[in-house]
C-alpha cells in the first residue's frame, strides 16, 4: 500500500514541481536588454561536428559584433541548444528558445530536425535563416531562408556542369550516394533527372554514416573515369583511400558541399590520393584570400582546424547577413528594431529588408541575394582541392 | 469472496493521481499559466508512459527481452501518420475524430506485427528473442527509409498533421488512463496470472493447461498496440515523422525506463518514463551550447550508480535502511510498519537465470517441501486422533 | 573475377565482424551478460592509436599499447560497472553497460572533440595476380582473425585457464565448489575480449582510417549480429557468424537495386537462421528438463 502511494506521490510531486520550475523559469526574461539569435543543432552524437562548426562560428560572429558595440548600442545573445540530430528533440528545443527570448533564429543545422523546425516556427512567425539545413522545402513558409544551396540546386548545377565539361571515353559517370540520406539522396536524384542521356549512370551506394568498407563499392565504380561524390567528406575520404588503386589515376572525383573539410581533416594526408579532387560549393576551407581567408584564419585561432568546414563559414555569415539586415532596419526606423521587439515582428522587419533588395557580401559569396521563396542566389564556385598526381 | 468486493485503494491510486494530474493541468492549460515548454514536455511523458507501460508488459511479466519496441511504434507512428494525412485532405479535417481513427488504424498495424514478432518468440528464447525483435525494429526501420516519396516519405519522412498543442497532451493522459484500465484489468485477471506464470516457469505453466501460445502472442499484440498508439500520438505531436528516430537505440532508451522503474511495476514505470524524459529535456535545455556534451556524460552516470543502487547484492542492507520508503515514513513521522514481504516482490521478473534453463534441484527441494507441508497436518491430525 | 575479389572482400570484412563477436561471445557464454559497451572499446582502441601514432609515428609500439590500454579498460570497466552488480539480474547489468557506452562516447568527444580523425597506420598496398587486384589489409586480416581463432580454442582446450573458463559458462556454481575462482576468470574474459576488439580496431583503421565517438556502435551491433548467427558462446559459431555477415553485406552492397537494404537483409538473415535453429548455426541445444 505504502509502496504504491510513494512511488506515485513522488511521481506528482515531482512533474509539478517540474512544471512550476520551469514556468517560474520562463518569466523571468520580459525586459531584456540585448538581441536573441538562437540555434538547434547536432552538439553530441555523429553529426556533432557540424553542429559545433554551427556554434563556434556563429559565436565568433556574436562576439565580433557585440565587440564593435552590437546594434543601437544593445548587445546580441547567441544560443545554442543540442538537437542530436534527431527532430523529436525540436519541439523542446523550440521552447527554450522561445524561452530564452529568441527574437531571430539561424533555425536548424541539420535537415531532419530543421523540417519540424521550420513549421513550429511558423506557428510563432520566428525568421530563420539556416547555415545548413538543404532540404528544398526547408524554406517552404515565408518566415524561412536558408544561405546554403538547396539539394535541387546543387544536383542540377553538378549535372550541368558535367553535361558541358566533362567527357569520358566510355560514357559512364560514376555516382556514390548514401542511401536514406536526404542530403545525398537529394541532391543524386536531382543529378540523375538533369544528366545529359549521352552518359550512363553507375550507381553505388551505403548506408551508415560513417561506412567501414566500401570495396564492393569500389568494384562497381573501378571503371568510371569520372565519379560524383554527393557525400559528406568523411565517407568520401574513406572511398578514396580505399579506391586509390583500383580506380584509374585519370579518373575524376568531384563533390557537391559536403566534401568541403576533407583536406583539412587531421590526419588524412589528401596528397596520397593520385585523383583529382574536386567540388562544388560556396566555400573553400583552403581558401587563401579574401574574407573567406580572414574567417579561416579567425577560426582556426579559437577553435582549431578540427570543425572548420562549410556550415560554420555559412553560419558566420547567416549572423552577418541578419545582424545587417537589421541594421539597415534599424537606420530606417530605430523604434522597430530593439531587444523588446516581439520575434513575429522582427520576422515582418526582416522579411521586408531581405526582400527590398538587400544584399549581402561575406565568406561564402559576394552579393548574395534571397528570392522570393528563401532560397539564395549566390556563385558556386568550382574548387579543386587537389589536382591529379603525376 | 470478500477481497472481491472490497474496494482496494491500491489498486486505483495511480488512476486517482494521474485523472488529478489531467485535470490540474487542463486548469493550468486554460488559465494560461502553461508555457509551450510544459505542454511539449508533457506530449514527450504521456508518450514515454505509453511506451514503458506496454514495454513493461512483455520484459516484466511475460519476462522476454524485447529490443524492438520502437519498431512497433515506427509502424504506428507511419501507419496513423498516413491516415491521419489522408483523412485531414478529407471532410473530417485534423480534428479528434481524425486521432481516433488514427490511433485505432495505428495500433491495429502495430498490433498486427506484434503478432508476427511473437510467433518467433514461441520458439525463442532470452537473449535470442532479443536480437530478433532488435533484428525487427531495424528491418522496419530500414523498409520506412527507403520508401519513396510518394508512399512515406523516405529519407525526409512523412509530413503529418500536427495536432493543436493545447489539447494533445489531454488526449495523451486520457489515453494513458485508458491503457491503464486495460493492461490493469488483464494483469490482475486470470489471464494475468497465467502471464506471470508463463514468467516464472514455462513447463509448468504449459503442465497447468495454460495455452502459452495464446498467451505469448496475446501480450506481444497488446503491447505492439499500445507502442503503436504511442507511435501515433508521436506523429501528431510532430510535424513529420522520420524514421530513423526509431532504431535500436530508442529501444533500448524505452526498456531502460522500464528497467529502472522495477520489472513488473506498472507504477514504476511510469514513474521512471516521467523521470527520465524530464531528466532528458531539462538537461538539453540547461547544458545549452558548450556544456551539451555533458548531457550523456551525466545521464550515464546517473544511470549507473541508480542501477548499482538498486540491483547490487553487495549494497542490500544499505538499501533497506536508506530508501525513498524509509525517507518518507521518516518525514511523515510514521512509525515504520512491518511489510509482509511475499507482498513487495509480488509481480517481479526475476531475471537472475537464463529462462532457458530450468533449474533442476530448485524444482525439486520445491516438490519436497510442498509434500512436508502437506504432510504436517496429517501428522498433527494423526497425533490428535 | 570480380565474384573472387568481392568474395575475398566479404572475407576480410566478415573476420574483422568475427574478431569483435569473438570477444561478445566469450563474454555472454561466461559473463552471461549482453556487453554493450564492448563496441566502444574499439573506439577507445581507435583514439589510442590515433595519439600514439602521432605521438611516436611506431605504429608497432601504437598497437601494442592500444591492446595494454584497452584491456586494462575492459578490466576496470568490469570492476567497476559490472562486478558490483555479480548475481543480480542480467538487465541491471545490460543498462549498465549502456551507461559505460554512453559514457565512453561522451568522454571521447570531450577530449577529442567531435571531428572524425584519420589514422593512417599503415600503407600496405596491393596484391597482383594478374587481373587480380588484393589489398595487403584483407589478406592480413583474414590471416590474423583465422590464426587468433585457433589460438583461442587451443588456449581454451588446452589451458588450465580455459578449461576454467568451460566450466564457469557451464556452471557457476559447481565450478566454484571445484576450486574455480569465478571472479579471476570473469576477468580473464574481459581481458580477452576487449584485447580483441583492440586488434579489431587496428583493422579497422587499416580499411577506413577515420576514428570519431560514436564509431563503435555499429560494429558493436554487427557483431552481437553475429555472435547470435553462430550461436552465442561458441567460438567458431562466432567465427562463422562474423564471415557469414560479412560476405552477405559485400555481396548485397555490390548490387545497386538491393544496396539500400544491406542491414535488412542482414538482420533478416539473422531472423530466418533463429527460426530455423533457435540458438544459432552452433550453438548448443539446451535441452529443458523438468
């Protein structure tokens, strides 16, 4: 009898002790005294290091602006919460946000969770802009921008690209794709409706994350003289090194964003590879001039090579591009533009500035404009990180 | 005869303090005082109830291992996803009549694959029922995934209607009170003590005319339901369902509540589902940025030391002087009653032997000790005669 | 040709998943107990290469202390999270060893942060047998898995230790009445196993180089696959197991249309096996008696 009773008294006490902690909690910011760029992102588990580029740099940009006197001589917040890449954490997440005063949000690293983020976001009329999240209907709703290429976007400008500049002796192009990702997966099928008919595809694809053995992989493709990579690095590293002598020293592999990072990962020497090495994307970890240098350089001092890579390029420039928008606002009328600002009318402000012609330059492009359904405009530039070994 | 009709507050009390729960909340829900924070908390417990409650019910009293909780409720989750979708592009709109429909089509679905995942378990065994209900989860996992987009999604998931957020966790409790009538009422019938029998001996239960068959595929379909329900319940508390939410490892987060919350103690599990997906999202909410890799350090330490805690054989009298019971009966000033002791352990699996094997002498000393109670009285009776 | 060389390619997988299920099964037929965390020691195996190759560029000395470090690991981690819990029930110590799993993987991101880092041990080279083309790793993979699963039955058969060992998973009991110290030997076990799944790292690095926290859960998974496929608790089932998944996960990657569904199949595989014989391709019947 007893037993029962405590176990289940327990239970009440402590869901409404929970409850009224977390309601007493929630009032406490009303009067706030500085701007709220919120995040969720991957900060643990294996898409962490993303998530953590996402951080870092969007807190680099904070502090640069908060150093430079912030905005009407208010400072700006960063938050960053730990969505573990899993969109059933969304839901709370949002709710801290919203609790912690967020006014602006960089919405979702990754896009699993940023497609539940994007319709929460909605209800509340929360702008976001995503460093990372590709998804094509990640910006489905007005309140939605992203700064990197959608999926669509970079399978049809990869196919275009090997439609004019590439030939092979035997006409097959060569695919690696991971299977029930939707990044990869996006952007292949994308790429498998724009290729020319005069090629043949060879298809090849695995399924884990982080994938062990790729030999059967490497059999199927050995042939190819040209092979599209649309994978993270990590994996497209490990087909590499274990394709290096199977496939011909000709052969060409070529990636879409997600292969940014690779010559930079600790320990993975890319000068051992005899291909070519090449992709297609908005930013160059490599970089060696212009702003995409001095971010590098900026980054690699705080935080080390380790989590350089194009989200948080794209992230840093996700708080400039918000941070001036708002300052443009700002200038034009100061009343509308404070800490006090609700974040449904900070999203109508914005919304105005970034369709009235705003333009923006930084890391990731020059005169980088958004159309009118949130996707960007910008240059994708072809890197070679590393041409072929003689 | 008399037990019947006595009302036994036990027996009610968790239905008492969860309906009181409901209502507070519902008051606090209307008066405004709860944020969007609480209420998604509350979506993610009545869910996790759901879930360990009916986990609870093949670990703790039927006594399988089950690593594939989470593939049942991917099938409700996908199965009342797709309804709920298509009946809210119908007339009936994404109202309540919509989530019943969906909860039942959901659970009937999950329902269906808890009966071809206990068919194995007829001929299955411990640690090998375990992998292949793990072995399940993930094949269902992996089928969802690759689905096209049409059909479920694939990779970026079926987009479905979710449900206005100041009702659903109300739906939730109240649906948390059903399964608790239900899964109750079994457990503490006839049907629930042939279940606990199947658990403490298979060959003697089959020897007392109990269908184990029956049994078997009877709680493995009762429990898919209702993690299918859970899995519905999930589809309408989000705006997509993805499946690879639900992979092993979401099993085992299910069974860990279970675990922690006692083997065959419906009150604990709900009391540990409570507990730990509070832990969870407070921590993620408060270890925000730099310290959110300390989220699972402190998790798996918390989850170490309570299973030490509860479970080691070394820290048994420790236990029994220093517990939540005693705490209580100290701050209550109660004087400390004598606890019949057949009464604590009454519905524990006990799970310090493989199920495989039947310990022989164990059977036997019990042969011999039922024939020397039995022979007593006919001692006495031909002593006094 | 391409069939040998992908079969090949399924041997050498199939003795790295049968390393790792070597050390599960010794650890369920005496420990009793499902070791979750078993995958993360070859993830701490990995790290400790990592910083002693590019500490020391040995990789010889690398491998050596990875498998000290790793079996001293397996030998606290018992002390620690395991042996307290000695005669309570195996699902207290199931989510213990999730606990050490979670915790390990946290521990690994915090002092090495969440970035992938590549391990470089060796580079081996290839084979040529014509139009053959064999890398050095597979061959010595399959070498060494085949050549330490003899070794551990001759040291199992002929060994004091090892026969100590048959007896403690027979029987707990009875063979601590026979002199048997059980808590030695349920060390011993431990040591084994993690020292393989540190020579399972090795091979690991030496097929994909790049180390990261979470990397141990897949193998880990893999090889309770295939522990289970053999028979859990048999030493050439676990073998067995480990290049039977191996060379069906080769062989369904190798066709485009079914590659997408490699684990199902695998997983199904598994299935259809358990139904067939309930505890595994060699594991032994118990009979029930009553």
């Amino acid at each position: 009898m007893k037993k029962w009773f405590t176990k289940v008294a327990m239970a009440v006490a402590v869901t409404l002790t929970a409850v009224f902690a977390a309601f007493l909690v929630g009032c406490q910011n009303k009067n706030k005294n500085e701007f709220v760029i919120g995040v969720s992102g991957p900060l643990t588990g294996p898409a962490a290091v993303y998530g953590l580029a996402v951080k870092n740099s969007a807190q680099m940009a904070v502090d640069e602006i908060n150093e430079a006197g912030g905005l009407g001589g208010y400072k700006f917040k960063f938050v960053a919460v730990d969505d573990k890449h899993d969109a059933s954490t969304v839901s709370t997440n949002y709710a801290t946000l919203v609790k912690e005063g967020m006014q602006v949000s960089l919405g979702c690293v990754t896009t699993k969770p940023g497609l539940e983020f994007k319709s929460l976001s909605k209800e509340d009329n929360v702008f976001f802009m995503t460093p990372s999240a590709t998804a094509d209907n990640i910006p489905e709703f007005a309140n939605g921008y992203q700064m990197c290429f959608a999926d669509t976007k970079q399978g049809t400008y990869s196919a275009n690209y090997v439609n004019d500049n590439v030939t092979t002796s035997n006409n097959k192009i060569g695919v690696l794709y991971r299977a029930g990702d939707d990044y990869s997966q996006g952007i292949y099928n994308n790429f498998k409706n724009q290729l020319a008919p005069k090629f043949t595809l060879v298809e090849a694809s695995f399924t884990d994350d982080n994938p062990t053995d790729l030999s059967s992989q490497v059999e199927l493709l050995k042939d190819c003289e040209f092979i599209f990579l649309p994978i993270y690095y990590t994996p497209a590293s490990v087909f590499m090194l274990q394709a290096k002598d199977k496939v011909s020293a000709d052969c060409v592999y070529f990636g879409c964003d997600g292969l940014d990072g690779i010559e930079s990962s600790e320990g993975f020497d890319i000068n051992s590879i005899p291909q070519e090495v090449s992709y297609l994307s908005h930013f160059n970890s490599n970089a060696t001039e212009g702003a995409a240098k001095t971010y590098i350089d900026k980054y690699v001092a705080k935080y080390g090579k380790d989590t350089l890579n194009q989200f948080g390029a794209s992230a840093y420039d996700c708080v400039y591009a918000i941070y001036n928008a708002m300052k443009a606002a700002y200038d034009k009328d100061n009343s509308k533009v404070t800490p006090n600002t609700s974040a449904s009318d900070m999203c109508e402000v914005l919304k105005t500035e970034f369709q009235g012609g705003f333009s923006y330059s930084g890391v990731t492009g020059t005169n980088i404009t958004w159309d009118r359904d949130g996707y960007v405009n910008k240059a994708a530039v072809k890197y070679v990180v590393k041409a072929k070994s003689n | 005869m008399k037990d019947k009709s006595k009302f036994k507050l036990k027996h009610f009390i968790n239905y008492i303090v969860i309906g009181a729960a409901t209502i507070i909340f519902t008051i606090l829900n209307f008066t405004g005082v709860l944020g969007l924070s609480e209420q998604f908390l509350l979506e993610k417990i009545t869910i996790a109830i759901i879930l360990a409650v009916s986990l609870g019910l093949v670990v703790g009293f039927l006594g399988e291992l089950s690593l594939g909780h989470a593939g049942f409720m991917c099938i409700g989750a996908y199965i009342g996803g797709k309804i709920s979708a298509l009946l809210s592009s119908s007339s009936l709109g994404t109202g309540l009549p919509n989530l019943l429909i969906s909860i039942i089509v959901g659970g009937i679905a999950a329902a269906i694959a808890g009966v071809a995942i206990g068919l194995p378990a007829l001929r299955l065994k411990g640690d090998y029922l375990a992998i292949v209900t793990l072995a399940f989860g993930e094949i269902v996992k992996t089928l969802f995934l690759n689905s096209s987009d049409e059909s479920f999604g694939g990779p970026i998931g079926l987009e479905t209607p979710r449900y206005d957020r100041n009702h659903l966790f109300i739906i939730g409790f109240v649906l948390v009170l059903v399964m608790l009538a239900i899964i109750q009422n079994i457990i503490r019938s006839k049907h629930g003590r042939a279940i606990t029998s199947i658990r403490d001996s298979e060959i003697a239960a089959r020897a007392t005319g109990i269908n184990v068959t029956r049994y078997k595929l009877l709680v493995f379909a009762l429990s898919a339901f209702f993690a299918g329900i859970a899995g519905v319940l999930y589809s309408f508390s989000n705006y997509r369902v993805q499946c690879t939410k639900f992979d092993y490892n979401y099993s085992i987060e299910i069974l860990v509540m279970v675990v922690l919350g006692g083997m065959g103690s419906v009150n604990g599990s709900i009391l540990s589902a409570t507990l730990i997906t509070f832990l969870q999202v407070q921590l993620a909410s408060i270890l925000t940025g730099d310290l959110a890799v300390l989220q699972n350090i402190f998790y798996a330490l918390v989850l170490i030391l309570i299973v030490i805690y509860n479970n080691a054989p070394a820290l048994k009298g420790f236990r029994e002087t220093h517990n939540l019971k005693t705490f209580f009966s100290k701050l209550f000033k109660k004087k400390k009653e004598d606890v019949d002791p057949s009464l604590v352990k009454d519905d524990e699996a006990k799970w310090n032997r493989i199920p495989t094997k039947i310990n022989m002498d164990e059977l036997l000393s019990m042969d011999v000790k039922v024939t020397e109670s039995t022979m007593k009285p006919d001692k006495d009776k031909g002593g006094s005669s | 040709m391409s069939f040998i060389v992908t079969f090949l390619n399924g041997l050498s997988l199939g003795g790295v998943y049968a390393l790792i299920a070597l050390g599960y099964t010794m650890v369920y037929g005496i420990a009793k107990m499902l070791n979750f965390a078993h995958g993360d020691i070859i993830m701490v195996g990995g790290y400790v290469l990592f910083v002693f190759i590019s500490l020391t560029g040995q990789p010889i000395l690398a491998i050596i202390i990875a498998a000290f470090l790793c079996s001293l690991l397996g030998i606290s981690m018992e002390k620690a999270a395991y042996k307290p819990l000695r005669g309570a029930s195996p699902l207290a110590v199931l989510i213990t060893a999730i606990g050490v799993s979670y915790f390990l993987q946290s521990l690994a991101q915090i002092i090495f942060g969440a970035a992938p880092k590549f391990v470089i041990i060796a580079d081996l080279g290839v084979i040529t047998f014509g139009e053959l083309v064999i890398p050095v790793y597979s061959v010595i993979t399959l070498a060494i898995s085949i050549l330490i699963m003899i070794a551990l039955s001759l040291f199992i058969k002929f060994t004091k230790t090892g026969r100590a060992m048959i007896a403690v998973s027979e029987d707990k009991a009875a063979a601590q009445i026979m002199g048997i110290n059980v808590n030695t030997i349920i060390t011993v076990t431990f040591l084994i196993g993690s020292f393989l799944a540190a020579v399972a790292s090795v091979f690991y690095l030496l097929k994909a180089p790049n180390i990261s926290p979470t990397f141990g859960s897949k193998p880990g998974i893999k090889a309770f696959t295939a522990a289970v496929i053999g028979g859990i608790g048999s030493i050439p089932g676990a073998m067995l197991g480990g290049f039977l998944l191996g060379i069906v996960e080769v062989f369904s990657n190798s066709v485009p249309a079914i590659a997408p569904y490699t684990d199902a199949i695998e997983f199904l595989i598994l299935i259809v096996i358990l139904l067939v014989r309930p505890t595994g391709i060699l594991g032994k019947k118990r009979r029930e008696k009553v």
